[in-house]
C-alpha cells in the first residue's frame, strides 16, 4: 500500500509551516492535524475543510505521552499512517528554557517512540532548523541525548549548554543557544533512528531545517520590523524569506513515491543562509 489514503499525521499542523504542510499532504489522503490550542485547531481546520481536504483534528501536547498515545490512537481508527510530520516546536524567548528544551528534544522523541508501533511502509518527518548547524555538541551531549528519557535529563541538557561565543548570538538572548542545541537535537535524533524506522517495512525518517519563513513564529521574532526583517532577508541568496507553502511543497515532493531511498538526513531550504553563514562567497 502506498502513501495514498493513508492518513497524514501533522503535529503543529495548526499554524504556519505545519498547517501549510497538511494542507499540501492533504492530496495524498486524510490529514490529522493537532497542537494544543483548542481555537487554532478550529480556524485550521475549518482552513482544511475549505480547501477540500478530508481533515480531522485533535488536541495534543508533544511533551506530553498520554496526550500523544490518545492522539496515535485517533489516527490509526481513521486509516494505517502514511506520514508523520512533527512541525509542533517553540521558539527562544517564547516560553522559559525548560518548556523550549521539553518540547523541542524530548517531544520529538515522544513522536517518534508513540508512532513507532504503528509505522508500516511509512514517513516520519521533523522540523529542525537552519540554527541546529551552529551548535556544535560535545562527546557528553551526544552521550545523553541517546536517552532523552533518563532521569533529569532536561536538567543535565541545560547545563552543559555553553554561552555563546559570538556576540551576534549574544543579542538574542539567553536562551538562542538552547534552541540551537534543541534542533541539533532534532538532526541528531533523527539520523539515530534511521535503522529503527527502516526496520518498520521500509519507513523513512528525515528532517527538514527551515531557514527564515515567514510565519507566527517569525512575528513573535519582531519580523514585522523592518530592521529585523532586512537583517533576515540580507542573510540569504535572493533577499526575501521563505513561504510556508514553498515548504509544504518540498515536504509534499519527498514523500511521494519515488523517493524510497531518502532516508535518515537533514535537508536544508533556507535561501541559501546556511551557505552564505558558513563559507565565503566567489563574487
Ligand atoms: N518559521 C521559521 O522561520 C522557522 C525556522 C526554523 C525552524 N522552524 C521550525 O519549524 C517548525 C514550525 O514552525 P512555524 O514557524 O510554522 O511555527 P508556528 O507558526 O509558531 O507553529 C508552531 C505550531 O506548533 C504547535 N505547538 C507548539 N508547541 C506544541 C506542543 N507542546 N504540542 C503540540 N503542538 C505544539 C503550535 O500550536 P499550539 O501553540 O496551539 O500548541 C503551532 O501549531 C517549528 O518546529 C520551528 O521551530 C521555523
């Protein structure tokens, strides 16, 4: 069986690039969106439905197992899952550093490890982050994050997060660097679960690092002042952000059939931010 009429699974499928990426997916089959906003998940929907989509929704919160298994469990009575795509995540600044680190690391893992069971032939797919490729881990994170279920492990993560170097990382404040390391996280868990989720009749897991895309996320960064945005825009190769839809549609693209072998990588859509930040640029 393949992707078609499967169900497609979105969590944060209530705002920005998850909404838009179970509107995109929406031409495979049924999509589940959820997030923990009982009226954003409403509006989204309604969106969905408008759009022809045979949509469901459900209230969850990733860094909450209970929430995510009655949600798995909603989605395999509506159909076998064909996808799963983690777009729920939060941002620095937006909530205190413990709340960032739960539901960026270990809520990824949460996912993953309730879907799991139910994977067959199937798609797993996080959003990380352009950020993620600035934070370099040491020997010992790459040691705890093999257990984001260990006892204190948000307490141990934390603590072994540096302060930043580079004064440009220093004006976003203190909790930048956590973010960074919360989506390296996500790339780094990802790839170790390659074989894992091989191993359920061939699914694939993969992660998508986003660079700057214009969605409520980025308007609570102060997108909406011109400075900041020229700052953002000046950072990539055609001077602009992205758009959720342009997103949805590479997401859309991968996992459709003919793409079996993509598995278990970081694919970046940034405008070109990484490449520009990381290396010099022939003129
Ligand atoms: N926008 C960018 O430029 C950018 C860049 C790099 C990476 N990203 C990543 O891309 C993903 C999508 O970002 P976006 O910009 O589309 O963000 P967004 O518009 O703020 O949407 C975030 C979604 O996540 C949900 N969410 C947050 N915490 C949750 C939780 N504990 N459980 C369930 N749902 C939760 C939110 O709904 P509720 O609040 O109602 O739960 C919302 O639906 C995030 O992982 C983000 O870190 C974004």
């Amino acid at each position: 069986m393949s992707i078609e009429r499967k169900i497609q699974v979105v969590t944060g499928g209530t705002s920005g690039m998850g909404l838009g990426t179970a509107k995109a997916l929406g031409t495979f089959g049924p999509v589940l969106i959820g997030g923990r906003n009982q009226k954003r998940l409403e509006n989204a929907l309604e969106e969905l439905k408008a759009a022809g989509i045979e949509a469901y929704g459900k209230t969850c919160d990733v860094s909450d197992k209970a929430s995510l298994q009655e949600f798995a469990e909603y989605a395999v009575g509506i159909a076998p899952i064909g996808s799963v795509v983690n777009a729920a995540g939060v941002d620095y600044g937006a909530v205190p550093r413990d709340a960032l680190l739960k539901i960026n690391m270990q809520g990824t893992h949460y996912v993953l490890e309730t879907f799991l069971p139910y994977l067959d032939n199937s798609n797993v797919v996080n959003y990380s982050s352009v950020t993620g490729y600035f934070y370099q881990p040491k020997k010992e994170e790459l040691e705890l994050w093999m257990n984001p279920d260990a006892e204190d492990f948000l307490e141990k993560v934390s603590a072994l997060i540096p302060e930043p170097k580079d004064p440009r990382m220093t004006v976003l404040g203190p909790d930048y660097m956590a973010y960074a390391a919360s989506k390296r996280f996500v790339m780094f868990y990802t790839m170790a679960n390659t074989k894992r989720v091989g191993s359920k009749n061939n699914s694939r897991i993969i992660s998508i690092a986003p660079g700057s895309f214009m969605t409520p996320m980025l308007v609570n960064q102060g997108v909406e002042n011109e400075a900041v945005a020229e700052g953002m825009k000046r950072g990539t190769a055609f001077y602009r952000l992205g758009e959720s839809e342009e997103m949805a549609d590479l997401i859309q693209h991968l996992l459709s059939p003919g793409h079996e072998y993509l598995t278990g990588c970081d694919i970046i859509m940034d405008g070109g931010r990484t490449a520009l930040g990381m290396y010099p640029q022939f003129e």
